[in-house]
C-alpha cells in the first residue's frame, strides 16, 4: 500500500484508503459494452479510478488497466 502523500486527486478521483490513512485497494466489477457485446469483468488491487470526459480509467499503480467510455459502463460495483 502506497503513503497517503504527493499531489491532490483530481476532481473524479477514488482514491481508497483504509483506516490507517493508506491508500489501499479495491475489488471492483464492471459490466461494460455496447449493443453488439457485453462483458463482465471483475478487476482487483485497483488503488484509483478516474472519471472524467466521459471516460472511467481504471489505475493499478501507475499503470491504467482500463480505459472505456463512460457511455459503454453499464455497471460498476465495487466489491471490497
């Protein structure tokens, strides 16, 4: 788990932290798609999940794990 510290988020920013005031992460499924396919997909140790124009990214770290069109999320759950 990484120290709280360096930069503020961005506006749209989920940082996870757990009660130590670390950043810690999470367990999250996500139902993504358009007309043609649909999937479901769970993603763990997610420390950060931006939102904005119009785009979900998911960040493992300094590494984005997924990058989709906030249009095409038609579920996202965070498990733990």
């Amino acid at each position: 788990m990484r120290s709280v510290g360096g930069p503020a988020p961005k506006p749209g920013t989920i940082r996870h932290r757990n009660t130590e005031g670390c950043i810690a992460v999470a367990t999250y499924r996500m139902v993504y798609g358009d007309d043609d396919q649909v999937v479901t997909e769970t993603f763990e140790n997610v420390d950060e999940v931006e939102r904005e124009d119009g785009w979900v990214v998911l960040f493992r770290g300094s590494d984005a794990i997924l990058r989709v069109q906030e249009e095409h999320v038609k579920a996202m759950e965070l498990l733990s």
